[in-house]
C-alpha cells in the first residue's frame, strides 16, 4: 500500500444502542432500506432494493462454494403431497405443528402442504434419479421459500413464516463413512461462507433431544447477537437410511446387491444476513463487510463555485480506474445536500469506505479515504488510488472478521456451579458447564438454568479434558463432556 497520511486517528465505535438488539436490529434494516416488516401478514416480510442488492451477494457466494464441491443447483417446487411428507414419522412429528396446508385446490381433493424442508420432496425424486453406484455421490442444492407455521413471536429476518432464502444442500452416499465425509464437508463448506462474511460463530453437535427431526445427528453453527443471546445460523444433519428406507432409495452395488443410500441435508437462511448485520453494526448503522456491500466506494465531491468542473473531472477519472478494477462505486454528486450529511448517511448505509475530494485534493494530486470500520481518515496519493483502495477493503474486510471472533470469544466463559453458571447468563452470552451426557440429565440442566441447551462443541480450539467434574444436574454422574448452554432466539 502506497504510505498515507493519518489525519483523523479512530475512535470508539459507538454501541450504546446496538446493545438493546431489537430495538436497534430493527431501526437499523428500516431506515437503510434494507427491508420492510410492515407487511401485512404475520411472519413475512419485504426485501427492499438495498436489501436485495446485499442479498444476491450473498447468494452468489454461497452458489459458488457449493458449486465448485460438486453440487448442482435445482429447483423444486413448493408443494409437498401430504402422503409423502406423512411417510416418515419421526419426521412428521417434528414438524407436524409447523405445517401450512392447502385447504382448497380448485376442484382437486389431492391434500398438499407447503414445503417446511424438502426431504420428503426430494427422496421420491432420488430413487427415479439414483441407479447404480456409478450415481453417487448424488448432490444437489436449491435456494428458495420456505414456509413454517411459526407460533412464538416472529421477527425480522430472524423467525419467520416466510424464510424466503433457504438454501438447502441435499445428498446421497453409497455408505456412511462417505455420508459422514459429506458432513465434515458441509462443515467446511459453512465454514468458508461464515468467514467470508465475517462472522464468528460456535459448531456444537446438537442433543439429542434437539437434533433435526428424522436425523441420525445434527451439527450446528450459532453466533452471538449484540444483547448475548445466540441465534442459530447453520444446521448440518447426518440422516443416515432413515429416509432412504421410507422412500426405498436403493443402488447397485459393484457385487450385484441393492443396498440403501445414505443422505444428509444441511441448511441456511436470510439470519446469516441478518447475523452479518447483528455483529457488525454501530449506532450510526449499518457496517457492510466489503466482500457483500453493495457499494464498496462511495465518492463525495466537495465542491466550491469555479471548481465543479476540475472535481468533477478527477472524480469521473477515479470512477473510471475503480470499476474497471472491479470494485463497485458510487458517486454521491447532489447538490441539494451538504458533504456533512452525506458522510452521516453513507456511514447508516454502512458503505465500507468513503473517498472525499476538493479543490486542494485536485491541486496536491491526492485524496481522502474514510474507513467505516474504524471511523479513521487517511490522505493518499491520487496515482496509487486502486491499488490502495483495494488494500483497504481487504484490511477492511480482515478487520470486521477479527473484531467480530474477538467479541464472540469474550461472550464464551465455563462454569461449575448452578449459581455461576446462571450469573453468566443472565449477563448474556454462552456458558460451557459439564454434563455426564445422559438425556435427562441435560434436559434438567435446561431447567435448571433456564435457558437451551446447544451442544457439545465441536470446534478444532474447543477444550475436551473434563477433569474428573460431575454433571451440574446429576452430581451423582461423572462428566463426560462440556455442554454449551444459552438463551437463544
């Protein structure tokens, strides 16, 4: 990076208001246009333009990763016949009370839900595509609605009735190590999209009593929102036959056998933007990780009378050099607005980083560069702008991520006892406490604590050595494990 000049050091990010999550989540994707919860039916809401802009970035991404593993994208439709949703039942009592249906049809009688998850949608179409063992592994993915009969209260982008961006990877494997491979995969695959988009996030395997309905076991990614609740923002499930068996999805093996395939399923959502916007933003708004903002330069001419056209020019020039080095810029040029008010809305907007030109920049072959990560402001040499620009958003990019891990691993803490454990939560955040692994041994630890129970981790720096502890609910049981305990949305 070319050297620069420091001419306004950081300050403190304000978080005052962000604190009060709800409050603030919900001021924040209102005013920058984001999205719109004055919908008139409870639980679905409207993506803006903003919103929408953010949105197909983040699907791009989440298209390419998937893509480049080998899965291919489909498209299935909306409705599910009841007697296929009906067939596994451990299934259908997961999601039984979920269900939207349709109650009339025309003249038709044929009894149809609308999608909650695609498994029961998709096996059916499995064993009309899947043959030999030459077919696996089989993966797919699509991105689209679906619907749950959501009784708690809803909440923007957050719990909906409407989960409009569900992208659900679907699979098929000739045995369970190569299922379970797939697994570690997935784990990977929400890995690379969570880091992309800066957020850190806990991998717990989900208890028993709280796994995916029809699953053999589930895997989940949480992250901590501002208020030290955590919010789920990825689930990876391992099915095992348990579908397979139900729809009779069989293979030819090698030797001549019909054998059943093993399947997963992983899913996210529109909350890992919802996420993206929880733990990176500030009291003034928005702050847009590069890599998805919609508009990763803006530009403000700061202008005088007699010097319009000379800014002008530099700025057309400067527009020029930055998208043909593909980076996405706009030019706030109005002139019924000073540049004070637009540094204030560019900043709600969350636009990473802010140019600023006027007659002495022109004149000193120079410019003005203000981050919104660290509200820092620089002066660099006009000649090097792409090559700094680009730079900065990497720094950018590379700091929202460390900034966002720092605050998760602060809101992290193990606990011994029933007292402690429940002082950390009522201070917010998770709470690691020892449990013996028993089922009804960990329900009651639910209770005890009142608060839900995420698992065991499962990440690479998580602690296994347990130390001789006993279970925080059944003192009488040896602790085999740590359980990640927390108040959640």
């Amino acid at each position: 990076m070319a050297k620069l000049q420091l001419i306004k050091p950081g300050e403190k990010r304000p978080r005052e208001k962000w604190r009060n999550f709800t409050e603030w989540f919900n001021w924040v994707i209102m005013e920058t246009g984001v999205y719109d919860y004055r919908y008139p039916v409870k639980g679905a809401y409207v993506w803006r333009p903003y919103g929408m802009k953010i949105r197909r970035l983040v699907e791009s991404y989440v298209r390419l990763v998937h893509d480049e593993t080998g899965h291919q994208e489909v498209l299935f439709p909306v409705f599910i016949p009841y007697e296929f949703f009906s067939k596994e039942s451990e299934h259908i009592r997961g999601f039984e009370n979920e269900v939207f249906w349709v109650s009339k049809g025309g003249a038709g009688e044929e009894r149809l839900i609308l999608r909650p998850t695609s498994e029961t949608a998709m096996m059916p179409m499995f064993k009309l595509w899947i043959k030999d063992h030459t077919d696996l592994p089989f993966r797919v993915y699509q991105i689209v609605s679906v619907f749950r009969a959501e009784t708690k209260a809803t909440r923007p982008m957050i719990r909906l009735r409407e989960i409009s961006m569900f992208k659900e990877a679907h699979t098929a494997h000739a045995n369970r190590e190569d299922a379970e491979r797939q697994v570690r995969e997935a784990v990977e695959i929400y890995k690379k999209i969570f880091d992309y988009l800066g957020i850190p996030y806990l991998i717990s395997q989900r208890p028993e009593w709280d796994k995916f309905a029809g699953a053999v076991y589930t895997i989940a990614f949480d992250t901590v929102m501002p208020d030290g609740k955590t919010m789920q923002i990825g689930t990876v499930h391992y099915l095992g036959t348990n579908f397979a068996k139900v729809f009779d999805v069989k293979y030819l093996t090698p030797s001549g056998d019909w054998e059943y395939v093993h399947t997963t399923s992983y899913g996210i959502s529109e909350r890992v933007i919802a996420a993206m916007i929880a733990v990176h933003g500030d009291d003034k708004g928005l702050v847009l990780p590069p890599n998805v903002a919609p508009i990763q330069v803006v530009i403000v001419p700061i202008m005088y009378k007699g010097t319009e056209e000379a800014i002008m020019r530099e700025v057309k020039s400067i527009t020029e050099e930055l998208t043909s080095a593909g980076i996405r810029v706009y030019v706030d040029d109005r002139t019924d607005r000073t540049p004070g008010w637009k540094y204030n809305y560019w900043e709600m907007m969350g636009v990473p980083l802010r140019i600023e030109i006027g007659p002495k920049d022109v004149e000193n072959r120079q410019v003005v560069l203000a981050r919104r990560d660290t509200l820092e402001k620089y002066v660099a040499p006009r000649e090097s702008v792409v090559d700094t620009v680009r730079e900065m958003l990497n720094e950018i990019n590379t700091n929202l991520r460390n900034m966002a891990w720092e605050f998760l691993r602060s809101m992290v803490a193990r606990a011994t006892t029933v007292d402690e454990a429940r002082k950390r939560l009522d201070s917010g955040g998770v709470v690691e406490v020892p449990w013996s692994g028993d089922n009804d041994c960990g329900m009651a630890i639910q209770q005890l604590l009142d608060a839900d129970a995420l698992g065991v981790p499962m990440d690479e720096d998580a602690g296994r050595d347990i130390g001789g502890l006993r279970d925080l609910a059944c003192g009488d049981k040896q602790a085999n494990y740590w359980l990640r305990i927390s108040r959640r949305y």
